[in-house]
C-alpha cells in the first residue's frame, strides 16, 4: 500500500509540474508576444525609432526568461526565435518599416506557437 501511496504522490507532482511549467509558458508567450504586437504596430505607423525601443525591450525580456524556456521547449524553436527578434530588430533600426512587419509578425506567431506547442494533446505527445 505503500508504494501505491508514493506513486500517486510522484504522478501528482509530475502532473503538476507540467502544468506548472505549461502556465508559465503561456505567461511568458503571451507577454512578449503582445509586446512584438506593439512595435508591428509602431512599424506599421512609420515610428521606427518607437519599434526600435520596444523590440530591444522586449528581447531583453525575452533574454531575462531564455534559460527557463531552453529548460521546457524545444531548442530548434528557441533559436529560430532568436534569429527571428534579431532580424526584427535590425529591420526597426534600419527603419524598413515593411520588412520589419514582416519579421514582427512571424516573431509573434513563433511565441503563440510554443504555447500551442506544450498543450496537452494527443498530436504534441505523438
């Protein structure tokens, strides 16, 4: 009865866990994404020098949770993010508004995408 009782309690700590770590993603994803949403926006209304602000702050916050994200996502995502915040970032300081939107718009994307990317479903556990 013993070990029956132990292994619950480990099942239920690792449930936990996993949706411990799902929520912070979710936390993490939605605020950086809402972040690239407004320097898209910024971009959009010709305010390079604006985007340009916003998009280093936010990868500065992307760089403050890089290490536990690395922990509970794929590492292919993870660089391909980074590749995406510094090629946004470069567009904003170059003022190319249209490319800059572009890579915007696929960065916010990829951030949605790692949370859809930890749900519990069948096709992400196959």
């Amino acid at each position: 009865m013993k070990r029956v009782a132990a292994a619950s309690v480990i099942f239920l700590l690792l449930i936990l866990g996993c949706a411990g770590a799902y929520l912070s993603v979710d936390q993490i994803t939605k605020t950086l994404a809402a972040e690239v949403q407004t320097a898209y926006d910024a971009l959009g209304a010709e305010d390079s020098d604006r985007a340009s602000e916003i998009m280093r702050t936010s990868y500065q916050n992307w760089r403050g949770h890089h290490e536990l994200l690395g922990a509970l996502v794929r590492h292919n995502e993870i660089d391909e993010i980074e590749n995406l915040y510094l090629r946004a970032i470069q567009c904003a300081e170059n003022g190319d508004s249209d490319e800059g939107r572009m890579q915007t718009r696929e960065l916010a994307g990829m951030l949605r995408h790692l949370t859809e990317m930890e749900q519990p479903r069948i096709g992400n556990i196959l």
